[in-house]
C-alpha cells in the first residue's frame, strides 16, 4: 500500500495502517511517496502490483484523471482489481454521524470537495481566492479543510462541532479554541483515523481494529 502526495514527511498514515495490518494478521506494509506526477505514480503502483493507495494533499482531484472508475470529483483511496484502479472517498466518513444544519466549510480544494457529500445541504464555503474571511455564525458544524495549523480562522462557540483535518506535533489553533470554547472537536488525529478506517476495509474485505488505529496516531 502506498500514500501518494507532496509533502507526506509528517503523516501518521503508515504508522496507523501498518500497526492495523499486523493487528489482523495481514503480511502487508504501507509507505508514503512524495511524488511529483500522480497519474505517473498510480501507473507505476498498478505494474508493480500494489493492492491499493491513499492519495493526500494536493491530488486527491488530480488522480480521477487516473482512474477507471471513481466517487466523485476528488477521492482519497484508490483499490487496483482485475487490471483497474477504483478511486472512493472515504474522506466523508470523517462526517459520519455528525448531526448538522447548517456549516462553514473553510477551504475549496480536493479535500472539501470529498468532504462535501457529508455536509449539509446549507454549506457556505470559505476560499482566501472568494469569500473570506470564514464566518460561522449561526452555525453548527464548523470544518477546516485546509492545512493551516497556527491560526484560529474563526472562533468556536459552545454547542458548535469543530472538524479540523489538519494535524502536527501539536493541536492546531483552531482545535484549542474550539476545546476551550466547549465546542465538540474532531482533530486531524481523529479525521485521519475515520477515513483511514474506512479505506481499511476496501482494501482488505476485514473490519478494521479502530482502537489499534487511533493508539498508533495519538502514541
């Protein structure tokens, strides 16, 4: 298995799915590739007989182009069978069972692009290259699906659900606010270990060990 995208220095994803393969009993390893063509890098996986890939940011819309069949407009994991490569979006499990109204999506890239099937129908986006700055008010689902770690861009409120997916060594500014704030916080930590889980299962036919998953992500 592999993580394609640029840069991929400081993902968690192999160390997650690699403690998830031994957890199942399963001979397989996962490495991360920084990669300058995509569609180059899912052809040379599908020679040499990968099983299956994640795709972070920036390609998670640029790898449709190499897919044979694919969810959408962006999409996260790829599943190489019988000579195809099927590209799905687990991203919007990140979503699941978060009940909301209304939400500020802050950023318009691949990875909102694959969270927007989980969003409510009443869903303003935020872009620096439109409108901007974010405002939540009258919100109920905030989610920051930028990389921007250091800088709060709006401010949480009790009874909001914060999602941020952006993770490093530690908390991002906004998950902190939203924390003292006493909004209900998915961090990036959290986000990755719900899609991760998901792309588990295509992969693999098996139910994943979630707790393995998300002890190998907060360790």
């Amino acid at each position: 298995m592999a993580l394609l995208g640029r840069p991929v220095a400081q993902s968690l994803s192999s160390r997650m799915q690699n403690a998830a393969f031994a957890a199942r009993g399963l001979d397989w390893r996962y490495d991360a590739f920084d990669v300058g063509d995509v569609v180059a890098a899912v052809a040379a996986l599908r020679t040499l007989g990968f099983a299956g890939a994640n795709v972070t940011i920036p390609y998670k819309e640029q790898v449709v182009a190499a897919c044979d069949e694919a969810d959408g407009d962006a999409v996260n994991t790829l599943v190489f069978r019988d000579g195809r490569v099927l590209g799905s979006n687990t991203d919007k499990e990140i979503l699941a069972g978060i009940d909301a109204t209304r939400a500020c999506l802050i950023g318009g890239g691949g990875a909102a692009k694959a969270l927007a099937p989980g969003l409510p129908a009443d869903t303003r986006m935020f872009t620096r290259s439109g409108d901007w700055p974010p405002d939540a008010t009258g919100c109920d689902l905030i989610v920051n699906a930028t990389p921007v770690r250091d800088e709060a861009l709006v401010e949480p409120i009790a009874g909001q659900t914060v999602v941020d997916l952006a993770y490093g060594p530690e908390e991002t500014a906004l998950v902190r606010a939203a924390r003292a704030a006493g909004s209900t916080v998915v961090d990036g930590r959290e986000a990755l270990v719900r899609q991760g889980a998901a792309s588990f299962r295509l992969w693999t036919g098996l139910e994943p060990p979630v707790e393995t998953m998300r002890a190998a992500v907060r360790t």
